[in-house]
C-alpha cells in the first residue's frame, strides 16, 4: 500500500474481542477518534472507512500496584489472514505476563471496552495505515505516536529475519516494546554481546550481538542497557 493510498483510506479501527475479521464496504470517509483520559487537549480524527464495532468488557487488571493504565485493541477492519482472537489473546497475556511492565510495581494495566476511557490504544494495522498513524512514513517497523501504539501486521504475521527465536517470542517483544514507549522509556542498546537484548533495543533492525528477549524483567530484574539507538538501516518495502 503507497502512502498516498494510505492518505486516502486512513483505516482504522475494528475495536475487537475474540473474532473473524470482516470485510470492508467502499470507503465512505468518517471520522474516528480516540479518546484519551491523560490528556486534556481534544483527540483529533483518525479518517477510517465503516468498520464493525464488537463489545468488549473489562478485562482482569494486570498487576498488583502502581499506576493503573486501561487500553484499547483496534484491528484495521480490511486485514484478512489474521486470527483477532490470537491478536487479543497475545496482547493481554502479554501485557499481563509477570516478566513484563508490571513486575516493578510501577504500573498495572486493564484492557477496556470501546466504550470505556482509555489511556491509550493498541492497533494492528497495514504498513500504509501504520505510516499515517505513526506520522512518519516507513513501511516497515511498528511505532507508539502519542496515546497509539501502532503494531505493523507486517512483522506480526512476518517477523524479521535472523531474529533467532519464534514468531511468537517476536510478537511479545513488539507489544512489550512499543508499550513501553507509551510508558515513557527510549531506546536502549545491547550491554554487553552474548547478554539478552534489552527490551527497549530496537531487535526489529538487529541484536547487535544480544539475545532475543521479550521481557523488561525476563529474571525478575529489571534488564536495560545503554539509552541510545544503533544507525541501522530500515529495509524498504512492506514485507
């Protein structure tokens, strides 16, 4: 998908639970808006065509102190070869895995309803819409823009070559990464090579000698390294 054609269909969202993936009718251009309870600026338009909206309670909140986040899942409505009862599913035990962002006691996060206030929400979306939402054009990676955290179904469905683990273990490593930029951490090198890569290092362009990892307390420690960010090449393309 050109960014041009992205510009012009601008999709997302599917608000979801565990479901098929409907088709899309024509775009009729709508807006769509996200509301956020941190920020006191009124949420601007997403521009989407129909999509079908599914109700979603509460879910268990992940966590046991800090503070309390709520989220939202959104699946572009035309992506098709996806389970979004899998995508559900891995976000939320992800999310509530305690290896992940909970284990320091400084947050707890719920994934909420359509309805329900949000502070931020999680979209699974096309390279081209994931340029629009991300407000940088780049086909290829995921992102976190403000209250969005923006998961390119690309590498959801594709991974990245020589990650060196399972699709799976990738896929948690994408929620936990950009998660944690709406968490308010930057990006982090590898310590020392043969170590397991921090989880804020961008493994979507290279390990740099570390270990795959997923986790921000893969032990029970909080694992970091360096602040900054390799000059790794993004590879062209939406595959």
């Amino acid at each position: 998908m050109t960014a041009r054609r992205a510009l012009a269909l601008a999709v997302c969202v599917l608000v979801v639970s565990g479901c098929e993936t409907h088709a899309v009718a024509p775009p009729a251009v709508i807006p769509v808006t996200v509301p956020s309870t941190t920020s006191s600026s009124a949420p601007k338009p997403v521009l989407a065509p129909p999509s079908a909206e599914i109700p979603l309670g509460e879910g268990p909140v992940a966590g046991h102190s800090g503070r309390l986040l709520r989220y939202r899942l959104a699946v572009e409505a035309d992506i098709a070869g996806v389970s979004v009862d899998d995508f559900t599913k891995t976000v939320e035990l992800t999310l509530a895995d305690p290896r992940g962002w909970t284990a320091g006691g400084r947050w707890r996060l719920q994934r909420v309803g359509p309805d329900d206030p949000a502070d931020f929400t999680i979209h699974l979306a096309t390279p081209g819409t994931r340029d629009v939402l991300c407000g940088r054009p780049d086909g290829y990676t995921s992102c976190r823009n403000g209250n969005n955290v923006v998961l390119n179904v690309a590498r959801w469905a594709n991974g990245v070559p020589g990650y060196g683990a399972p699709l799976t273990v990738y896929r948690q490593y994408m929620v936990t990464h950009e998660v944690g930029h709406r968490l308010g951490r930057g990006h982090e090198k590898c310590p020392v090579p043969g170590a397991l890569a921090p989880v804020m290092q961008q493994q979507t362009l290279g390990l740099h000698g570390c270990a795959p990892n997923p986790w921000p307390y893969p032990d029970g420690k909080q694992h970091s390294g360096p602040s900054g960010e390799y000059d790794d090449p993004i590879p062209t393309g939406e595959s």
